[in-house]
C-alpha cells in the first residue's frame, strides 16, 4: 500500500493559487484526542519509533499518527522517530479516534 493510497484528489478551482484544474491531494486532517482514563502511558526506549508503537498496541503501523496527534508537544512533525526516555500516551479508544478521523475527512 502507497502512502497516498486512500487520499482524495481535487481540482484547482482557484486561479489566484495555481494553475486552473490542476491536481492536487488534498490535506488530510487529525482530530483532537481527548485524554481519558484509560490511556496508557509509556516511557520511550532506545529504536523505539511511532510505528512501531502503533503496531504494538494497535496491530497496525499505519495508526502512527494517533500516537503523534495525541502527544503534540513531544513528536517532531514529520518524523516516526522518538527521543529515549520520552513519556508517551497512547490512547485507547480507537474506534472513536478513527471515527472521528473519518468524519472531518469525508
């Protein structure tokens, strides 16, 4: 699976942005996760990455970014890498999570 796979395209519509009827992809957005009781929290390990923890407690690698989301102020943007010894919450309640995932991005 492409790392594009599943993102719509759409058409410039805009003459003062581009050029008229150009493709593009258009930008994905990540809702806001709410901290709740259950999430869990864990302290980073050397070679850990967003990935990797994602499949660990999600069995998919692709969930990275509710990993990321939820720890704004501790994730590079744009990296899967993490600094040792950082404290990480992962969230539980995915199925709300990619709920409301799929609703801001209809």
């Amino acid at each position: 699976m492409g790392r594009y796979t599943g993102i719509k395209k759409i058409k410039n519509i805009n003459p003062n942005v581009g050029v008229l009827g150009a493709e593009y992809y258009k930008p994905v957005l990540y809702p806001e996760i709410e901290v709740t009781p259950d999430d869990i929290y864990v302290i980073t390990e050397f070679g850990d990455r967003l990935d990797l923890l994602a499949h660990s407690f999600y069995g998919d690698v692709s969930l990275y970014w509710v990993i990321s989301t939820a720890n704004p102020d501790k994730i590079n943007m744009g990296s899967l890498t993490i600094l040792e010894g950082t404290q990480l919450r992962i969230p539980v309640d995915l199925n709300q999570i990619i709920e409301n995932f799929k609703g801001i991005n209809k």
